[in-house]
C-alpha cells in the first residue's frame, strides 16, 4: 500500500513537468523610449520603472517571459501568450507603456528549431 501510494504522489509530483498550453504562441516585445522619456535622468528615475520592473517579474514568476534583455538602448523579452490579443493586453497592463516611459513593438515569433526556447515554464 505504501508502495502504491508512493507511485501515487511521485506520478502527481511530477505530471506538470513540461506541460505548455498547447494554444500558447510566442511573442518578441521590444522595447524603446516612449515620449515620455526623460533624457535628464537615469533609467532607475524615469516615470513608472519601479511599476515596470514589478509588472516584469510578476510576468517571469507566471512563467510568461522566457527569455528578455537589453541591447543598445532596447529592451526585448520572448513572451508566451494565447494569442496575439492577449499578448497586446499583457503590453497594456505595464503602466510605464500606458504613461509613454516605453514603447512596445510586439511581433509573434517561431524558433528556428523546437529546443531553442524552453517553452515549458
């Protein structure tokens, strides 16, 4: 019975691994100053980055961005999504791209080869 129940909690414990919604796509964001920005003070400073940073990592811990970074004076993320109607609201919901700190391009994205991009999370 121990045995059994064991089996039991280990196939549960371990079920969601890998598990992706299968509808989810892919989204490239990228990011750049908005017209808002103010280029008399550092990024740290700007109007809503606190909120952005905040609105970014409850993103990552929902496993909705797998991979994001700077270049240049760019920002970019690969967002996991439904659609590209709920890739657009997630946008929407960063007060710092509502207030015009950030612009946002968003362009769906498919991975040269499956692997590339852990799409699990």
């Amino acid at each position: 019975m121990r045995t059994l129940l064991s089996a039991f909690i280990i196939i549960l414990a371990f079920s969601n691994i890998g598990y992706t919604q299968e509808n989810d796509k892919l989204f490239a964001m990228i990011y750049s100053k908005g017209d808002a920005w103010n280029e008399n003070i550092a990024t740290s400073e700007q109007a809503y980055f606190k909120a952005h940073t905040r609105h970014l990592q409850r993103l990552r811990k929902q496993g909705k961005i797998l991979v994001g970074g700077r270049y240049s004076n760019l920002g970019f993320m690969i967002l996991k999504a439904e659609d590209a109607e709920k890739a657009e609201l997630i946008t929407k919901q960063d007060s710092s791209v509502v207030g015009g700190t950030f612009k946002v391009e968003l362009f769906e994205f498919h991975p040269f080869y499956s692997g590339c991009i852990d799409t699990t999370k």
